[in-house]
C-alpha cells in the first residue's frame, strides 16, 4: 500500500502544480485587455454565429473557470469572470467552449464518444476502487477464486475511467485549435492577444494530460496487484 500512496501523492502533486500554474496564467492574462472591447460572452456568440450555429445559448455561470459546454440543453456555460470581462483570457476560453458547440455540431467522433461514456463512467467510477479492494480481501481471505474475478471487475471499471480521460484529450486538444484558429483567421484578436490565449488553452489542455496520465498509472499500479497476485 505505501507504494500506491507514493504513487498517488506524486499525481496530486503535479496535478496541483499543473493547476496552479493554469490558475496564475489566466490571472495574468485577464491582464491583456482587448483591443476590439468585446465580452467573452459577445466572442461565443460570434463564434457560434460564423459556424451557423443558431440553437446554442451562451449564459453565465457561478464559479471560477467552471466554463463549459453542455450538449444535453446545448448551452456555452461561461464563468461568470470569462462571460463579462474583455481580455485574452476570457477570448481563449469563450473561443474554446465555442469549439465544442461546433464539434456537436459537426459530430466530431470523439466527442460523440465520450458522451456515450459519460453514463458508464458515472456510474462505475466511484465504485471502482471498493470492488477492487473488496476483490482482493476476499482473494486473501478464501484464496484465488471468486475473489479475484471481483477484483478484475473493478479493474474493468478503473479502465472506463482510464479510457475515458484519454478520449477526452483530442476532445479538448480540438476544441483549443478550433478555438485558435477561428480567433486568428477573423482577426478577433492581436498577435499579442493571440499569444496569451494560445498560452492560457495549453496549460488548459495539460490538466487534463495529467488526470489522464494519473489515471492510468493507477490503473497499471492496482493491474500489478490483482494479476502479480495470482498464484
């Protein structure tokens, strides 16, 4: 077990890294106002407008960096800092939950993916762990059996988990260069603003690296202790 929450530490310790880091880059770009004057909430909305997309709501929402697209009621949910203020930070997210309205639009695959595993990973997620554990408590007490084809079921729903975090990564990789490369063909930003809101959606982009890195590290560290145990 010490091995596992050495494992575990270390994730949450570059995750926190990663997410200070993301954290302190928006701050510095909610510096760099806008030349053009527009809202986070006005750059969705034209966003939207040029891909011919009529039937998505951009609205505010509590919280910071909560942004986010909701297919299901086809809303651009923006936080309540991106949806009114007027800088590169706030034009980098809008531009990139935009970019998600236009890969539902498009049926991008792997969007269309990771919508069909959000139910599973729902509901698999929180128990994964206990039916792994509950697994192999019952392999030490009765020996190899019953117990440890418990335990690969659970290593079955850590995995939805793990596949889940790695489909999601050219989801939101994808919504960032729509995101970029619509707020520089049309000109809605200056090379400078460019600049911050390319810097702002990488660092974006890493957090989720890092939950999907974690989360198959995880799935390789309890994999070794269900099969490594195995008579």
């Amino acid at each position: 077990m010490m091995g596992y929450y050495i494992l575990i530490g270390a994730i949450a310790l570059v995750s926190w890294l990663v997410s200070s880091k993301l954290k302190s880059k928006f701050k510095f770009y909610s510096k760099v106002h806008l030349q053009n004057g527009m809202s986070g909430a006005e750059i969705a909305e034209k966003m939207l407008a040029d891909h011919g997309i009529r039937d998505v709501k951009v609205v505010s929402t509590p919280g910071m960096l909560t942004d986010h697209y909701n297919p299901a009621n086809k809303t651009v949910n923006l936080s309540e800092g991106v949806y009114n203020q007027r800088n590169a930070s706030a034009a980098a997210v809008a531009a990139h939950e935009c970019g998600h309205a236009v890969q539902h639009a498009e049926a991008y695959q792997w969007l269309g993916l990771r919508s069909k595993l959000v139910p599973v990973v729902s509901v698999t997620s929180s128990m994964s762990m206990w039916v792994v554990f509950g697994g192999l408590a019952l392999g030490a007490a009765a020996g190899v059996g019953f117990g440890y084809w418990v335990a690969v079921a659970g290593l079955v729903m850590m995995g939805m988990a793990t596949l889940f975090s790695f489909v999601t990564l050219p989801v939101e990789y994808d919504a960032s260069n729509r995101a970029l490369a619509w707020l520089k063909n049309k000109h809605i930003v200056t090379p400078q603003e460019y600049e911050g809101s390319e810097d702002a959606l990488k660092w974006a982009a890493r957090t989720y690296l890092v939950a999907a890195i974690g989360s198959l590290a995880t799935l390789v560290y309890w994999g070794l202790q269900v099969f490594g145990g195995r008579d």
